[in-house]
C-alpha cells in the first residue's frame, strides 16, 4: 500500500461518514447533538489532514510551481477544522444542520481536489518505493487504518 493508496482509503471512509451524517441530520432534534457529530469527526480529520501534510504534501514542497497550489490546500485544512467549530457555537438547530452540511460540501470538494490534482503530482514525483515507504508510515500512525 503506497501513502495515496492509504490516504484515498481514508478519504472513502470518511465520505461514507459523511453520508451517515448527512443521513441523520433531518432527525437530530439539538444542536448539542450537532456538536457532538462535530466533535466525532473534527479529531480524525485533523489527523488526516496532517499526515497528508507531513508525508505527502512535503514531497511537492520543492516544486516551486506548486507552492500556491499546496497553500491553498493546506489553508483548507484549517479552514475545515475552523467550520466545524463554528457549528459547535450556533445556538439555532436549522442553521446548525445546514453549516454542518456546509462544512461536510467543503470537505467533500476538498478531497475531490487531492484526488483529482496533487495525489497524481505526488505519484509522478516520488519513486514506487517511496510511495510504498511513506505508505508504512501512514499506515502505523493511522488510526483508521487499524
Ligand atoms: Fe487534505
Ligand atoms: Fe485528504
């Protein structure tokens, strides 16, 4: 398993949560709940967005033509664990689920966006046996690949 082949798992898992998520909010009856769901999905997308980060993103750093394609990506990180707090702070239930559907679009379109430009870049860039390497790293420090 290379670090994309893990790193687009994860991106599948987390889809089929959002799904879920999306799924139930019609029947979440307080915002207390929305914040709840908030919180289930903030930690491990931060730690995603991170070793994406850390293992894979570094790998492009020095391609200079890339530096504000790879900003860009990575201010969406913060920006995602940014949207989900400002859900766990509205008081009002309907405006509540619709930026949580918000955020879930944003993520969504996110992932969309690695797969569809620097996942590829990176494969290009790196050899097989780097891929495969940073795939063990990722591997041992994901807690959706156990
Ligand atoms: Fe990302
Ligand atoms: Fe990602």
């Amino acid at each position: 398993m290379t670090i994309i082949d893990g790193l687009v798992a994860e991106h599948r898992v987390f889809l089929m949560l959002f799904d879920q998520v999306e799924h139930a909010l019609p029947g979440v009856k307080t915002v207390e709940e929305i914040g709840l769901l908030c919180r289930l999905l903030e930690a491990p997308l931060h730690d995603h967005g991170g070793a994406e980060t850390d293992l894979a993103y570094i790998a492009l750093d020095h391609i200079l033509h890339q530096k504000n394609h790879l900003t860009r990506l990575h201010h969406d990180h913060q920006e995602i664990d940014v949207l989900l707090k400002k859900v766990e702070a509205i008081k009002d239930l309907q405006k509540a689920r619709t930026q949580l559907k918000v955020a879930l679009d944003a993520c969504r379109a996110h992932f969309s966006e690695e797969e569809r430009t620097v996942f590829p870049l990176i494969e290009k860039t790196l050899q097989p046996e780097t891929l495969q390497i940073l795939g063990r790293v990722w591997k041992s420090q994901s807690h959706l690949a156990r």
